[in-house]
C-alpha cells in the first residue's frame, strides 16, 4: 500500500537539472516500502506528481535517495543519480540513464 509519506521533501524532484547541488534537493525515505536491491530491505519510496512517479532509491543505507527515477504516464523514464563533480567535489544530481518501458 502505498503511503503519502514513502519519501520527504520530494517536491523538487520534478525540478532537477543536471548538475542540480544535492544540497537543494535530497528526498528522505521516511517509510520505504520497496525492496529495489533484492536484499529483503526495503530502500525505496515512491511519490507521485501530477501525473508522475517517482522512486527514490537509498543506496548507502544515510536514509536518502540517491538515486531517483521518474517515470510517465506514456512509460518514458529518467534516472538520476547523486555524483560527486570531479573539478568542484561537490555533490551534484546527474542524468543517468533514460529509455521508454514497454
């Protein structure tokens, strides 16, 4: 069941750009209810906006999404990642991958 509170101060993940600090947006998985590694914990929380979804995937076990992938209505998807910039070492929201689910 999904419930409004999987993952925190998920608003701005529809505003990533690449190159986005990770300190003006990092959702927090509040109530994981997905198990994206197949280890038997749960490490990802959805969030919907308008008419997209978002999963949030904490990979380090911090409590936070660092990987965030949108998908819409029309099976469309990006996946963004938390890298860190090699010049600055700042952390920074990254496009991954994108691709159409069919």
């Amino acid at each position: 069941m999904w419930t409004p509170d999987e993952l925190g101060a998920a608003e701005c993940l529809g505003t990533l750009l690449d190159g986005t600090s990770a300190e003006l947006c990092r959702a927090e998985l509040l109530n994981p209810t997905i198990d994206m590694s197949g280890d038997g914990v749960a490490d990802s929380g959805r969030f919907f906006a308008d008419d997209l979804v978002y999963v949030g995937t904490d990979e380090t076990g911090d409590g936070f999404a660092d990987t965030v992938t949108e998908i819409a209505p029309d099976g469309k998807f990006d996946v963004w990642e938390l890298a860190e910039d090699a010049a600055s070492g700042a952390v920074q929201w990254r496009l991954g991958k994108t691709g159409l689910i069919a």
